[in-house]
C-alpha cells in the first residue's frame, strides 16, 4: 500500500485528537490519492478505513444511523449483515 496513504491517515488521526485546523487538508489529500489509486483502498486495514470515517464524521458533523427502523420492528445495526445491505 501506498506510504503517502497511510502517512495521511496518521496525520488525519493526530488531527483529530487534537482538532487541528488542518482536518479538512488531510481529508482531501487523501481523497485524491485514493481517486488517483482506487486499489489502494482494498489494502487499507479496518482501523485506517476508521480513522477516515471518524475524520470525515467529525468534518461533516454527521452522525451515522445506530439503527434501522422497518415498520414496527427495528432491526439494531449489530444484527444487520453483508446480506441486508
């Protein structure tokens, strides 16, 4: 995988911790080096995909739904599977 990636992905994590101004920076950064390699993405680990979630929730200020609700029962997320999507 990319170093410049994943040296982005540290960079956006410590951002994060520390609410630097350069959040939105990193985010794009690493949209374009993702756009300009899209394999690249099949080699990111679950905490890298993450660390970019978590910066693009907090750059949007979006929260990602807990449940999904389907007329009168709800199904929690933990109970949703690759076969619900």
């Amino acid at each position: 995988m990319s170093t410049q990636i994943q040296m982005q992905i540290a960079e956006l994590e410590s951002a994060l911790l520390s609410a630097h101004p350069s959040l939105p920076t990193l985010l794009q950064q690493i949209h374009r080096a993702i756009k300009q390699d899209p394999e690249q993405v099949t080699l990111l680990t679950e905490d890298e995909i993450g660390v970019i979630v978590n910066g693009l929730k907090h750059q949007t200020q979006t929260a990602i739904a807990t449940s999904i609700s389907s007329g009168k029962k709800g199904k929690s997320i933990k109970s949703i599977g690759v076969d619900d999507l």
